[in-house]
C-alpha cells in the first residue's frame, strides 16, 4: 500500500491553502473511504490489511498443541511462528521523545493536561529525549533484532497548531531521518499518526474530538503523512487505542482534555474516531521500546524494555531483563519445546541396577492359615450354626510353615515378576521390630517375615535394598517409648539407632548388600519445627546417628558381608523463576545448600556445615531477621561424619521455581529466604507435581560437581497418577526421566549405578503412585517399564542383544502370544481333542456298521449247487 508521492517539495505545497481550499483538496486528493483503506486502527497489536501473508497464521494454530494428559486447562502451545512472522516494539512521541519545547514544537492537550492536573508531576522534561538521542534507540532497536519498528509521530512537532499549513521544518527533518536509518537496517517502519497528542489549539479553537470538523482536519494531516513518508512507511496505524481516548479523556477525565461525566461526549469522540476495516493479525509488538511518561500515572510506572535514567545528561539506554528475554523469543521465532535436549538412543551398563521402590513393608504376623500352628481337628456344623467345634482328644502334626505360606509375600513376588526389575526396596518398620526401643523385646516374627521377603526376592532374581528407618510427614515410624522421650531431639536415640541397626544386620546382612540407613533425613527435620533450632537440632542427630551405624557396619560386618551403606536424601531441583534476575539465581543455590548440602557436605566433603549455610543465617541474625543457631560439630564428630558415604541415593520427583523473598519467621524454611512459583502452563500431576524431566539431569550434574565422581542410585523417582488402568502420565514420566538420566551417563559421564521407580503397590485415600492398585492390579506402566528395563534403556535397531540375551533367545511375537493366551489355548486343545475323538467314534461304528449290513447281505446271495458258505 503505497500513498502517491507529492511533486516538488512536500512541505511548500500546503502553504498557501485557505481553509475552504483546503477541504476541497483534502476531499479531491483523499476521501474518507480512502483514508479507511489506506491505514488500519491497533490497538497494542499490528494488524494487516493487504494481500500476500493471509492465512498464514493459521496453520500455528491448527497445529497439535502440547496437551496434557491431566486436564485441559493446561494447553500451551510451544511452537514457532511462520517464517515471515513480524517481531515488533513500539512508542508513543509524547512518552520518548521529550523536547517539548524544542524546535519550534506546537503545546498539546497533555501538555496543558499535566500541568493543571498532574500538579505532582516533578517536570515535564523528564523524558528518554528520543528526539535528541535517536542514536540510541537504534542501537536499542539493533540489540533486540526486531523487524519492525512502530512508533508515533507528533501532530504538534510537525505541525504546531494541528493545521496543515505550514510544516515544522525541524520536525520534519527528525522523522525522515529516523524513517531512513530504520529502513538502512531492515527494520520496517510501522507509524502511527495519532497517540493522542492532539494539537492544543485544536482543542481551544475547535473542541477536539467532540467537533465533526476533526475528521476532515485529522484526514489533512494523514495525505500530507501519506504522500510525504509513504515511499518508505507501508504500515500505517490511524488512531492509537481509541476507546481510552474517548472513555479517559472525556467520560473520567483520566487522560487530556481531563474533561468527564458528559457520556454524550463519549459517543460522539467515539464515533468520530472509529473507523473499521478487515484485519488479520500478522505481527506482535512488545510495548514499549523505552521507559517513559505514562500518561496518568506520570513517571511511577516503568513499562520500557530498556530503563532510562531521567535525570541523566546522556539518557543511556539499559536493556532490562525483558528485554533480553524479548530479544531471545525473536531469534527463536516462537516457543520451541527447548528445555531438553532430543531424546537419545542407547543403554544403560549390564550390571545396572533397575528397581523399584516400596515405603514402609508393614509385616504379617502370622501366616495365612492356622493349620501351620494349630494342631487341633476341628468339625464345621456345616448344617447348624456353621461353626467350628473342636474335637477334644485329637492332636494332628503340625506342619513348619514356608515363605510363600504368607499372602502378602506371594502377591509381592508376583509383581516383582511381572515388572522385571533386578532390585526391590523396601523400608523395616523400626516399632515392629523392636517395640520397646531397645533389643530386651525382639520380635523375632517380623524378623523372619522380612527375611523372607528378602529370600522369596533372590529366588526370582531380584536382590534387596533395605532402609533401616523410613519416617514420612503423618508417622515418625519410631517405637514409642523413644517418640516420648523426645525423639531425634534426645541424643539417647542415636544410641537405640545403633542397636537397631546392628541387630539388623546380623539377621539380614547375609542376603542384603544395599543398606539405606534413614530416608530423607533432610525432610524428616521438618517434623521438628517448633522451632529452627529444633529442627537443626533434630538433623544434627540424625547425622550423628547415620555417621555411627556406617561405622558400625564398616568395622564388624563389611569384612564378611561386604554390602554398602548411604541414606537417601530427597533432591528435588529449582530453577529461577526469572533467568534474567541474578537474585533469583542466589535464591536457587541457596535453596540447594540448605536442602541437599545441608547433609551432604559434612558427609560427602567436610564434616562440616556449608559454608553459604552459615554465612547466611549469620547475615541474618546480625539483620535481626532470625534467631537460628546452627549446632557445631566438635572435632570429634566431624571426624566421625566425614566420608560416612559409600554411595550417594537420591529421590527425586520434581523441579520447582524459586525467588528470592526475604523472611522473618521462627521456623527452618525462612532462613533460606526463598519462594516458591508454580508454572500452570506445565505438565503436572493431580497432586501439583510438575513434570521437567531436565530438572532431573542439572541435579545429576551439580551433585557430580560438588561431590565428586561417585557412584549415584536414583533411589525414588515417580508420580502420581489416578488412571486404574492406562496411566498415561506415568508412562510419559518414565519415559523422559529415564531419558535424562540416560544423557546424564552417556553424556555428562555421571556414575549412574541404579535406578529405582516409586513406587510398587499405593494405598487407598492417597496420591496413586503405584504401578499396581490396591488389590494388586496391574496398570498398564508396568508393561512399559519391563520393557524398558529388558532394553537396558533405549536401544537403537542395530544396537546388539540386551545383556544375557542371545538372538535365538529374544522373544517372537508367537512366543509372547502363547505365553499370555495360555488358558485360551489349553481350553481350545481341550475342545479340538474332544471333537476328534467324538469324530473318531462315529467314524468307527459307521464303519462297524456298514461292514456288518455287507456281511448281512452276503448271506441273502443264493449259492451254485455244490458251493459252500464260509462265515468269517
């Protein structure tokens, strides 16, 4: 759309029009209709009305979006937009341009609308001086890469008293220079002919907007625009958001002419600025450019990609944090699903441990029939009351009980078998096994009913991971004599531990090599947080408590049973929510030093508290805003914590965003000074767990980075889902963090040794984390993590066998069909043989028959006289 060029120079041809000339010369040159075609009304988007792009938006939003399985509230789209999408920022003249009353630029209606009503305005000319600095905003322009630019022009700069009779040379001069360097960059001009500052003397002189006149006066001003920038400028915006120009300039009397209650006035400003065509969106255009003046609300708003010391001599242009994000949604043309590398093809180690884990296994007490312990004989009055009588007299032999007599052990093996894991986990119950506290009451059956566990597991190939004490948020799983003594607040308790743990041992430690000693001791605390130095009381005994069992096993069981000892520490990772606030970036480290390294470090590294921990509950107790004391470990303990790590277990579930938020609070959580966000445009589960499965692999990498290269379990990671059957999410869920955990070994060379899914059966009334229901059913996750766990991850086609698997031992789709239809196919033997045989028979006195009427018929046939008959 090209308005035609003015002969001669473009300003003396309006010079000498009176104002009856000139209205017949506006009508002859450019009609109102025209003026319709010829430039479009925004409102904050640019909008097209010109032939060549339509319909290409389209096919973005045809696209298969990124949906959830969880619900469809969280659709977010990440995609890119079409190749010739425009990426775009704007300004406002009277908000950047400053100069107010510089180069003969005629007052405007907000001029006059500042100074009578926004009297607490500190001055008007304060502004970014766009006018002066042009430079600079191109330099502005080149840092984000737009490829348009849409910016306003100044009624008032370039024709003081609104009239199209004489141009502010000056003013002229500063627009084609800016048209021009935006077209030597590539940068497509997008201009606005009206951001709603009216010339004052067509205020005064007319009424403004509320005079018909307006349309004719505003329709000279747009030809002269039109003929004299229109061989560069393609792109025309005729009024900026006119409903704010109607509604707050002459209904609340928010914006200039500050006029309000008249809503006659409204409908008619209304009506002389509207004017609507056809558009379609093709271009997006960030607003704005520069900080400025924001009309009512003066210079208290910020709304600039780039911040601007008003009271500066140079005005120097700083790209603020949205600037660099913009800048990186341009180059990136969209949204592309980025935050994980492509999925990668290729295993896992043979001697990779592939399991799943279990909370607390409550025991059976007894086995599931009384024949095993009872040697009384007993007659069912089945006819009567349908009880049992004893036979009194009568003594039978009692026969030993076996493992699988227990229920519970049997459904247990049965899914270890179906899911194909080479480890189980499992947590003891502390209060079972020893109820009083101490070893004078041993329960020798819950012993045995765990030992058994263990054997039925190593039958079947599975081999145990053991966790000695397995405390959640609703139970603190300790016996409870030790619970009302104080718990882990009482020093005795790491003693009762150590005897806990060493009876363990002996009764166990010949058929278990992986010993977790306390899970999550990290989240445990949190149970201890009357106050914060409870809390760090609490886990500072639990430290000392891991420390001297470790001890315990390394000098009087590893020699003989040789197994390893860690705890498993709960590892969730954060990112800042903001990538671009260096606060937020401390927030996240410190939310890593006080949730992992709090442990870590005096076990792994130390034998000490982090230094970053220290230093910040310092900084605040010296601010007032905290009363926490971090207990000091003596000499003695330091040395007995250091190095009590044979390998690091983690669980890890999700990765949350954090910001910094400064706390003033008696408990644990608010030294750390962090909060929390949730994105709801991710994926999550019905509990809030988002799935980033990324999150998985910067943990692997910052543990391999703090902590040496040491070997690492993954010793819980999963979900909750509540489909009974196809549980998609899980599938997905297991999928993509194997997936990181994988790129974690290949890639980033971190000592993966095992991975544990969480977890094997779920309870009832709880978030469903299970692979199996309650009553032991499969879901369909578990098929799809066997199969995984056969593949030793993702193998490509070429990729050899899995390990101990050889080509002739691969199972063929025949193979499988008739191991699953077993009962269909016996059933159908059965029938088939039966038919045979009953076809077999009748068959066979048929033929009994017919041979006997032959015989029959013989006898009937007259015999030659001589002949004798011979009956066989």
């Amino acid at each position: 759309m090209k308005a035609g060029c003015a002969a001669g120079s473009p300003g003396n041809e309006w010079i000498f029009f009176s104002s009856d000339e000139r209205n017949t010369r506006s009508k002859k040159t450019m009609s109102i209709r025209t003026l319709q075609r010829s430039a479009v009304l925004s409102a904050f988007i640019l909008l097209r009305a010109v032939s060549g792009f339509s319909g290409d938006g389209k096919a973005i939003w045809a696209k298969n979006q990124y949906v959830s399985p969880v619900n469809a509230s969280q659709l977010f789209l990440y995609d890119t937009f079409p190749k010739n999408f425009f990426w775009g920022v704007g300004t406002g003249a009277f908000q950047v341009e400053g100069s107010w009353q510089a180069d003969e630029r005629g007052p405007s209606i907000w001029d006059h609308f500042i100074y009578t009503y926004l009297r607490d305005v500190s001055s008007i000319d304060k502004s970014a001086d766009s006018y002066v600095f042009l430079e600079k905003d191109l330099l502005a322009l080149d840092f984000l890469g737009v490829s348009f630019y849409q910016f306003s022009i100044s009624w008032p700069r370039l024709f003081p008293d609104g009239t199209v009779a004489a141009v502010n040379a000056k003013g002229l001069q500063y627009y084609n220079e800016l048209l021009d360097s935006l077209i030597l960059r590539n940068i497509e001009p997008v201009v606005t002919l009206y951001h709603w500052d009216l010339p004052l003397a067509l205020q005064e002189d007319y009424g403004g907007w509320k005079n018909a006149i307006m349309i004719e006066l505003f329709n000279d001003y747009a030809t002269y625009c039109f003929q004299t920038f229109g061989d560069r400028v393609k792109y025309w915006i005729t009024i900026h958001n006119p409903y704010l120009v109607a509604w707050h300039g002459f209904g609340t009397g928010m914006h200039a002419p500050g006029e309000k209650g008249n809503l006659t006035a409204v409908y008619i400003v209304g009506h002389n600025l509207i004017k609507f065509d056809e558009i379609q969106v093709f271009g997006y255009t960030a607003w704005s450019l520069l900080d400025g003046f924001e009309w009512q609300y003066a210079y208290t708003t910020r709304r600039g990609l780039f911040y601007v010391d008003f009271n500066s001599e140079q005005k120097e242009r700083k790209p603020k944090t949205s600037a660099h994000y913009y800048r990186q949604i341009i180059q990136e043309n969209g949204f592309p699903l980025k935050e994980s590398t492509p999925d990668i093809q290729g295993q896992f180690p043979c001697d990779f441990s592939w399991g799943v884990t279990e909370s607390v296994l409550k025991p059976e007490f007894m086995v599931s029939s009384p024949q095993f312990t009872d040697p009384h004989l007993y007659v069912w009055n089945a006819t009567g009351n349908r009880l049992l009588h004893r036979v009194e007299g009568v003594r039978l032999k009692t026969k030993p009980s076996h493992c699988t007599d227990y229920v519970s052990i049997k459904n247990r093996v049965e899914m270890l078998a179906k899911m194909k894991v080479t480890h189980y986990q499992f947590a003891l119950d502390w209060a079972s096994i020893l109820p009083t506290g101490n070893l004078s009451e041993v329960n020798r059956q819950v012993l045995r009913y765990y030992r058994c566990v263990v054997s039925e597991g190593l039958k079947l190939g599975v081999s145990p991971m053991v966790t000695l004490y397995h405390p959640t948020h609703s139970h603190l799983g300790l016996p409870e004599p030790l619970l009302n003594s104080g718990g882990w607040l009482n020093t005795y308790t790491s003693k009762a531990f150590q005897d806990y743990a060493g009876l363990c041992f002996r009764e166990l430690g010949d058929l278990v090599k992986l010993w977790i000693t306390i899970n999550e001791p990290n989240r445990l605390s949190d149970m201890y947080n009357r106050t914060s130095n409870d809390t760090y009381s609490a886990a500072h005994n639990l430290m000392i408590a891991h420390a001297q069992v470790w001890h315990l096993y390394d000098r009087q069981y590893r020699p003989v049973q040789h197994g390893a000892v860690s705890l498993s520490l709960h590892s969730d990772w954060v990112e800042p929510a903001n990538p671009y606030v260096d606060s937020h970036w401390k927030a996240a480290e410190r939310f890593l030093q006080f949730e992992i390294a709090w442990f870590a470090d005096p076990l792994f590294k130390t034998g000490d508290y982090p230094v970053a921990m220290k230093e910040y509950i310092a900084s605040k107790n010296h601010r007032g805003l905290s009363s926490s004391v971090l207990p000091r470990f003596t000499p003695k303990e330091s040395k007995l914590v250091k190095g009590t790590i044979d390998f690091y277990a983690l669980n890890h579930f999700t990765t949350r965003f954090v910001i910094h938020k400064e706390l003033n609070s008696s408990r644990s959580a608010t030294d750390r000074d962090v909060l929390f966000l949730q994105d709801v445009t991710r994926l999550r589960s019905p509990s809030h767990l988002a799935v980033m499965p990324w999150g998985a692999r910067k943990l692997l990498g910052w543990i391999r980075k703090n902590y040496r290269d040491m070997d690492i379990y993954i010793t819980a990671n999963g979900i909750d889902d509540l489909a009974l059957e196809n549980d998609r999410i899980r599938k997905y869920y297991l999928e993509k963090y194997i997936q990181e955990a994988l790129k974690a070994y290949l890639i980033d060379k971190v000592k993966i040794k095992g991975y544990y899914a969480f977890k094997l059966t779920e309870e009832k009334s709880k978030p469903r984390f299970g692979f199996f229901t309650s009553d032991f059913k499969a879901k369909s996750s578990v098929e799809f993590y066997s199969k995984l766990i056969s593949s030793s991850g993702f193998p490509s086609e070429t990729t050899s066998p899995a390990c101990g698997q050889h080509p002739e031992d691969t199972e063929c789709t025949i193979c499988s069909f008739f191991t699953k239809k077993k009962p269909l196919i016996f059933f159908g033997c059965c029938f088939i043989s039966t038919l045979a045989l009953l076809l077999s028979i009748t068959i066979f006195h048929h033929r009994k028959r017919r041979k006997f009427q032959k015989s029959k018929n013989l006898q009937n046939i007259p015999l030659k006289k001589g002949h004798s008959r011979v009956l066989s």
